[in-house]
C-alpha cells in the first residue's frame, strides 16, 4: 500500500474496487476517468486489461459500488467515458463497444439516478484517432467509414439519492465562487476544450 499526504488531503495508490479505508457516507464528489476497453493498456493490470468485457464491466461495478457506499447523500459521481471502437485485430471485425450505455445501466443498477451528461469536445488534443489522416474504409465515398474520428467523450454524471446533511461552511463556500462568465460556459451541455 502506498499513500501520500498533501496539505489536507490523504492520496492512497490503491485497488479502486476496494476502497475500505474510505469511511462510508463521507465523499461529496468523485470524478473519475476509467480506463477505456482493450484500447490503452496501462502496465497490462488493471481495469481494461480483462479478456472479456462483461469482465470489464462486472468490474467498473465493483468500483462503483465501493463509491455509492462512500457517497454521502446527494453525493454525485462524474465519469468522463467514452464508447470504444474494436481492434479489428483482436475481434475480427469493426465495431463499437457500448461503454456509454452499458456504465449508465450498471449505475442505475447499483442505485444512482442518472443525473446529468456533458459531451466533452476535445477537438484535436489528441489530433484525433486518426491524426487528422483522411478515413479509409470507402474513402473517398461515404457508405462506409469503417470508423468515424470521434474527437468527443462523455461526461455522466449521476447522484445518489438523499438530504444533504451538512452544508460546506461560508468560507468554503465563498472559495468556490465562479464568475457570471463561468456559470454560463460551464452550466451549457458541451465543453470544448
Ligand atoms: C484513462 S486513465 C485516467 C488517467 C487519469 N485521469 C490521469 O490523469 O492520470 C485510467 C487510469 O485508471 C488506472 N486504473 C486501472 N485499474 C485501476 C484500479 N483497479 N484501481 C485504480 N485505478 C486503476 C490506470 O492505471 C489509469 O491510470
């Protein structure tokens, strides 16, 4: 087990699908980006290295079970996520895994209620899957792409259900003051950045 202290906050290096030394009902917000399906491997463990994907699904679920018992009420979840293309490769034929869909199941399943979604737009970040190359497949006709250069993610976001107990006291409160400007950019359903 490995964990840091920075200024008031405690950072554990650790298993997500266990996250016993978190207290239940005492987070007001997780924000978290899972790693994507058989795309990135990072180090070959971990979640998204599973050979199936109702592995890999079974456990994202784990993980957030382990967060609605953390949540406090009205706690929220935010999951930037995004829907996966096959490796042509490895499964033979082009197609997308429902990431989106399945994760927004399995969080109705554990209790959350679908709260809100942001469709993030991160443009050429990452100069898109294709690095800006023109698409094959039917190229240059359009009936079949083989793959579309997604250059968007997903944000959900889901609550748990309950009163919100303890408020942030007013010192807090006015730290986390945005501007007019903010409120408006940030309150619209695509972030573009
Ligand atoms: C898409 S990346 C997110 C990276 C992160 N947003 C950042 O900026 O570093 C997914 C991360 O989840 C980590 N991961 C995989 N399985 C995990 C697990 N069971 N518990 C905790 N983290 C895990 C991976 O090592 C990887 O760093």
């Amino acid at each position: 087990m490995c964990r840091f202290q920075i200024q008031d906050s405690l950072i554990y290096f650790e298993d997500s699908q266990n996250m016993g030394k978190i207290k239940n009902d005492s987070v007001a917000l997780v924000v978290t980006s899972p790693p994507y399906f058989n795309y990135i491997e990072y180090g070959n463990i971990g979640i998204g290295t599973e050979k199936q994907y109702s592995e890999y699904l079974d456990n994202l679920k784990n993980v957030f079970r382990e967060c609605f018992r953390a949540l406090i009420p009205d706690g929220k979840v935010c999951i930037n996520i995004t829907n996966m293309k096959s490796r042509k490769d490895i499964e033979g034929k082009s197609f997308l895994y429902p990431i989106v869909a399945d994760v927004t199941n399995l969080m109705l399943s554990l209790g959350y209620t679908f709260f809100d979604e942001i469709i993030w737009v991160k443009g050429n970040a990452n100069n898109g899957a294709l690095k800006g190359k023109p698409l094959f497949g039917s190229y240059p006709y359009p009936p079949n792409p083989k793959i579309l250069d997604s250059i968007f993610e997903n944000i959900l976001i889901f609550k748990k259900d309950g009163k919100l107990l303890n408020r942030v006291n007013p010192q807090d409160k006015e730290l986390s003051k945005v501007s007019k400007e903010e409120w408006m950019k940030y309150t619209k359903g695509i972030w573009i950045f």
